[in-house]
C-alpha cells in the first residue's frame, strides 16, 4: 500500500512527474489551480507502489508519499 | 503509513518563484535534504547570487545573504574566514559564475576555501530573458546568438568543473544532471558528499548541476528535459572530476 | 598615556585598525598604498583567528568585505583610486545592506590609470555616494599621521554606530609620510550591539536575511528612506578644524594634505602682514556647511584649494550661499601644491 499527496496549489502543471511515473498514474487535471495551472492527478491509486519518483521529480515539491 | 518523502524542513513552506519544470526548484530540495540530514541548518550561512535564484534566500530557512552578481564566492570567503564553525555555501548560475564571477570562483576553489558551490548550468541567463551564457552550446540561439552561437566570434562553451579540476587545492568537484531519477539519486550523493567535505574542515567543494531553463530555451518542461540529455550531457560529461579522498 | 612612536602613514593606518580590533582585512596592492595591506599581512597573518587575504582583485576584496560584515566581524579594505573605483558596486551594496565596514582611500592622481603621485581627486566619488543608488559615505579626512590614526579608529565606531560603510581619505602623500604617532587608550564608545543582525548560527531565533534588494518600488522606497533618516542624523557628527579665525583678511577652505600645506602658507603670510584664516573640515561627509556659512558674514573672500580641479569647492559654495566671494587655487594629477603658491594666490584675491 502506498499513497500520494498532491499539493494542487504548489503544482505548476509542468508534467515531469507524468513521465517518470513506472505506474503511468500521473495525469493532468482538467480542472485549473489558483494559479492557473493544471494540476496534476493521480487515477487508479492502488497501483501506486511508493517508488517517490514523482516527489523527487516535482521542480516544486508538491508531492508526498506515504507507504 | 509511514511518510517516506516529503519537503525537507530547511526549505521553507512557500512557493518557488521558479517557472514551471524549472531545475532551481529541485535543486534547492536537495541541498534542503542534505542540510537536514546533516542536521546542520541552523549552522548554515548560505549565499544567493543575482540571477532567477536570487530568491534562493527566502527558500532556505538558515542565514541567507545575497551576493553581487559573480561575487557569491568572494562573499562565502567573507564569511567562512570570519564564522570558520559555520557551513557556509554558495548557490550560482552559470553567468554568475563562469563569466562576470570567473575570478573569484577560480581564486575561491584556488585558496581552497572551505565552502561548498552548487552551481546552476543552464546554458543561458535565465533572469535577464535568455542572453548567451559562457555555458551556451555552440549552434544554441538565444537573444545575443540570434543565429547560432558562433565558436568563431564568441568561443566555446566553457566547462566549468574540467577548467577547475586543473587546480591543485579544490577538494571535491563534480557534475551531475536531474533529467531522470536515477540522476538525481546521484546529484542528490554529490550534493552530500561536497557538503561533506566541508563539515569534516577539508577544502573547497564544488557541484555543477547542469539544468534546464524551459522559458528561455523556449521548450515544454518535458522538451527541455530532452534537450538537455542529447546536447548538454554529451557536451558536459557528467562524473567526479576531483575527489580528494580518492587516492589516484 | 601610550608611547609615541615613529611609523610610516600607511603602516600606522594598519596598526591603528588593529588597535580598533579589525581583525579581518581583505585588499589588492596598489600603489601608494601597498605598504598597509603589507603590514596587515604582516600583523593578522599572525593573530589566532583573523583572516588576512590579497585577493584575486579589488572587487573581490570588497565583496570578502562584504561577507565578514554581515557577520558582525570588524572589517576593512584599502586601496586608491583606480581601485576604489573597482569597488564601488560592492560598496553600495554594504550600504544597502546596512553594514559597517571602513574603506580607505589613499588617493593618487587620476583619471584613468592617472599617476601614483597624491591627489584630493576622488572627492565626489568619496562623499556623494560614489557607487549606484542613494547613499553616502562616513568619509574622514586626516591630516597628519596621528590623524590617520585616530580617524582610522574612530570611522570604525562610527561606521559601527551608523551601520554604514566609512572611509579614511588620504592619499599619497599622508600615507608614505613618516611622523611619530601615538595609539591612545581605546574609549569606550558605547556601541550598539551587533548581536540583534549578524549573521551566524540561526540556533533559538529566526534565520536572518542580508537582501540588498527590493524588487517593489515601494518596499524599496521604504528601506532607502530609512537609510536617508540615518544621513540626516550623521549630520551631528560634523567635525572640522579652526586655525587662525581672528578676523582674518581671507579664509582658505582645505583639507588633507593641502590643510597642511596651507598652516604654513599661514606663517609665511604672517611674516609679510596678511591675516589668513583657515577652515579645515575633518569630515567630509558630513561637511561643515554650518560653519562655512557662519563665516561667510564675516569675511569678504573665501579661498578653496584642493589637488583637484575644485571638488570640494561646489560644497563650500552651497555652504557660502552666495554671502561672499568664492575663489579656487588648485593644481591635479598629482601635483602637491606648495605653501608660496597660495599665498601668491592669497595676494592677488587681495590685491
Ligand atoms: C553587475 C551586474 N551586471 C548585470 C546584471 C544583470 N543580470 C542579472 S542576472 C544576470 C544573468 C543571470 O544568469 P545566470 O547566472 O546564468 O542565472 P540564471 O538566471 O540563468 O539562473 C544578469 C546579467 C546585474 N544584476 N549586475
Ligand atoms: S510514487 Fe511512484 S508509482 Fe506512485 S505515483 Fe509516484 S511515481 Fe507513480
Ligand atoms: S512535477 Fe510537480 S509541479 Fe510538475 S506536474 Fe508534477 S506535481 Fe505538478
Ligand atoms: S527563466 Fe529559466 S532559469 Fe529562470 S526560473 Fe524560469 S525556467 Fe528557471
Ligand atoms: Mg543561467
């Protein structure tokens, strides 16, 4: 079991995180931020494994994970 | 569950000022971990330079001044001679460092200043809207190298850890890269190692970080990821190039 | 009271920093002033915990200066001219920042790679700011070796007291000169604490930030106008030197080496009848204003002289205020001017 957080108003919409996911969970949202940004989003949360690649990915530290 | 990654406490909790996919932001992180795992924060002076990271002083949350423009190594002597028990370290970019500061960070890593330089090689001037850098590649179009940089007018590139590798007294140089996570695993290692160094009172200790600057190279943040994988590493081998430690 | 001894102008610059407990200096050689950073090789090389470095360049230097500064550590530099004109960005920057640090000039002919021979050239430079942005100088000008001395010591407390850079602006001439000095007792000058802003270990407060920066006008606006309340109230350090004001027939207006040269132009006018007068500012920024004007009533010519083509000159006339004549004898380029050439000068104001 491991978990995501995303910070929707840290993300910059910038997808790095999209790309180096193993899981390919990573999407952006349609829907915008405060910012104007889209956000990005995880589908299909049980096939996250906590791998951090994301987080460490993330120009903008917006990512936790939990495991 | 237990949190197995989440924002190093020496980085304050506020947004970076940095576009989006921009490198500056990964890089502060890491230097935030490793002063959290040193545990050295509160013991940290660090120096911003002129550039898009000026802003670096309202991100880490220890003692911050902001240098001129190129004198961030001049500054760090400044303050590591006079606070010899402080970790003391620089963050610049490549016109920061390898053209206005060219001197002081070759006399700085030359007196063996015990102070570490994380350095920013973006191969442009981030701040002032995307002018030639001494870093930019030959070819690479910028606003002062509207056709191409032209190695006949304007030289080469220069590289930065080889030029200074060639000095005796620097005690740990190195460049890395954060296109993928396995790179930045490793920048992350070079980081704490150069940091290292300086806690255990040995000499100058440098990390080239080579990055991306996706507004001015004018490239998405997943292009100018690409773009620096095929053109800079092959220019800009990453590697140790000085490690004192290591007997050769 | 201390002993006297004979030192050389530059070298008793060096012993009084030392003297004042600077313990960190950072400089590059230059001609005629070589022999302080020497001595201060030579000294703090061999004092537990102080930082002596020649460094890659002036710019350099100033920006060592710069660091040490904020970190509360009494700190200097020295150079002349041309190399002061290297430091000016590093300087306004300290101002800004609001550290104290003392910058000595020790001035030579100019512009340009100029001359190595004394000069009162860098005036402007000295007490309008010299580098960018709206800020001043402390800037003191001995004029003897014990002057070098004490004003030496004493620009560090005021630089200290201000938070703002200061300088000792010699030159040449007062810095190859030999005299014997004494280093009086140091008085306690009731210092504000550098505890509250220096940087350091960040243990039991919030971290501090030196940020010589505003990027909003208005914020900036904020911190310059704080920084120009601290100029107004320097105001009250004015100091300067009466010689001979018994209702003289003209006064001369000099400082540094020309006020020297003028005590004896004094004597010789003495000797042939005329009655001279003498203002001497100590400090040039701020300057006397007050007591030119004062003067300006009473007398009928007011004579500037200065080793420069009239600097200090627009000052004495802002201070005269158009009460009185304003006249200007000055050789440049490293020319010292001689005791009969202000007095023929005298005579034929006087004429
Ligand atoms: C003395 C001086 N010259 C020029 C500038 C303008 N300037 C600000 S940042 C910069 C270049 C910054 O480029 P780099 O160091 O590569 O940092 P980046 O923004 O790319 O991270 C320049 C030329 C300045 N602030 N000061
Ligand atoms: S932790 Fe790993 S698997 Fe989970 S979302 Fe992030 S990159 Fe994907
Ligand atoms: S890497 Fe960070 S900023 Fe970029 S899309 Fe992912 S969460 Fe958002
Ligand atoms: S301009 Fe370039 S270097 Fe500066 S923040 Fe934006 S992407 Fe980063
Ligand atoms: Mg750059």
């Amino acid at each position: 079991m491991a978990k995501v957080v995303i910070d929707r108003e840290k993300c910059k919409g910038c997808e790095l995180c999209t790309l180096v996911c193993p899981q390919n969970i990573l999407v952006m949202s349609k829907s915008f931020n405060k910012k104007s940004y889209h956000p990005v989003e995880q589908i299909n949360p049980e096939k996250c494994t906590g791998c951090a690649f994301c987080a460490m990915t993330c120009p903008d530290v917006a990512i936790e994970v939990y495991k | 569950m237990n949190k197995v990654f989440s924002r190093p406490k020496s980085l304050v909790d506020i947004p970076f000022t940095y576009c989006p996919g921009c490198h500056h932001g990964i890089i502060h992180r890491l230097i935030a971990e490793v002063l959290d795992e040193f545990n050295i924060r509160e013991d940290t002076i660090g120096i911003a330079p002129v550039g898009c990271s000026v802003f670096a002083y309202l991100f880490f949350d220890c003692d911050m001044i902001c240098a001129a423009h190129g004198r961030a190594p001049a500054t760090a002597t400044g303050i590591k001679r006079a606070k010899p028990d402080n970790i003391v370290f620089s963050y610049q970019g490549d016109g920061d460092l390898a053209s206005i500061g060219t001197a002081e960070i070759i006399h700085a890593a030359n007196r063996g200043e015990k102070i570490t330089v994380i350095f920013v090689n973006n191969a442009i001037y981030g701040m002032t809207g995307g002018q030639m850098a001494p870093t930019t590649l030959e070819g690479q179009i910028t606003q002062t190298s509207p056709y191409g940089r032209d190695s006949k007018t304007m030289g080469m590139p220069i590289r930065m850890c080889e030029l200074l590798s060639t000095l005796n007294t620097p005690s740990y140089i190195s460049r890395v890269a954060l296109t993928k996570p396995s790179y930045i695993i490793k920048a992350k290692k070079a980081i704490k190692k150069a940091f290292q160094f300086q806690i255990d009172g040995k000499g100058f200790s440098l990390v080239e970080v080579l990055s991306t600057c996706p507004t001015n190279w004018g490239l998405s943040p997943q292009e100018a990821n690409e773009w620096l994988d095929k053109n800079m590493i092959p220019y800009y081998p990453l590697g140790e190039f000085k490690n004192s430690e290591e007997v050769s | 009271m201390a002993e006297k001894v004979l030192m050389k102008g530059n070298e008793a610059i060096g012993e009084a920093a030392i003297h004042a407990g600077c313990r960190y200096y950072f400089g590059y050689p230059i001609t005629p002033q070589s022999e302080l950073t020497a001595y201060m090789a030579k000294r703090l090389l061999k004092i537990e915990g102080a930082a002596f470095i020649q460094a890659e360049s002036e710019i350099a230097a100033i920006n060592m200066v710069y660091g040490t500064a904020a970190t509360g550590g009494r700190v200097m530099t020295s150079s002349s001219s041309p190399g002061i004109s290297l430091k000016q960005e590093g300087i306004s920057y300290i101002a800004c920042a609001e550290l104290p640090c003392l910058v000595v000039n020790m001035q030579r002919g100019g512009p340009g790679l100029g001359s190595i021979q004394p000069a009162q050239q860098d005036y402007f430079q000295a007490t309008k700011g010299g580098g960018h942005g709206d800020y001043h100088l402390i800037v003191l000008a001995p004029s003897s070796v014990q002057e070098l001395v004490d004003l030496t010591i004493k620009a560090f407390d005021l630089a200290d007291k201000y938070r703002n850079p200061a300088m000792v602006l010699g030159d040449g001439l007062l810095g190859q000169m030999m005299e014997p000095v004494e280093f009086r007792e140091k008085k306690n000058a009731d210092l504000p604490s550098k505890e509250d802003w220096a940087l350091g270990s960040c243990k039991g407060r919030e971290p501090r930030k030196v940020v010589p920066f505003n990027l909003d006008p208005y914020e900036l606006e904020k911190l310059v106008a704080k920084i120009g309340k601290k100029f107004e109230k320097m105001q009250d350090e004015v100091e300067y030197e009466l010689i001979n004001m018994d209702n003289p027939d003209i006064i001369i207006v000099a400082y540094g080496t020309v006020a020297r040269v003028a005590r004896t132009t004094i004597q010789k006018a003495k000797q042939e009848g005329i009655n001279i007068g003498l203002i001497r500012p100590i400090t040039l920024y701020p300057f006397p204003y007050k007591i030119i004007n004062q003067y300006a009533d009473k007398v009928k010519h007011i004579l500037v002289s200065e080793m420069s083509l009239g600097q200090m000159l627009e000052d004495v006339k802002l201070a005269v205020e158009g009460k009185t004549k304003v006249s200007f004898y000055g050789r440049t380029g490293g020319v010292v001017i001689s005791p009969t050439e202000i007095l023929q000068e005298v005579k034929k104001i006087l004429k």
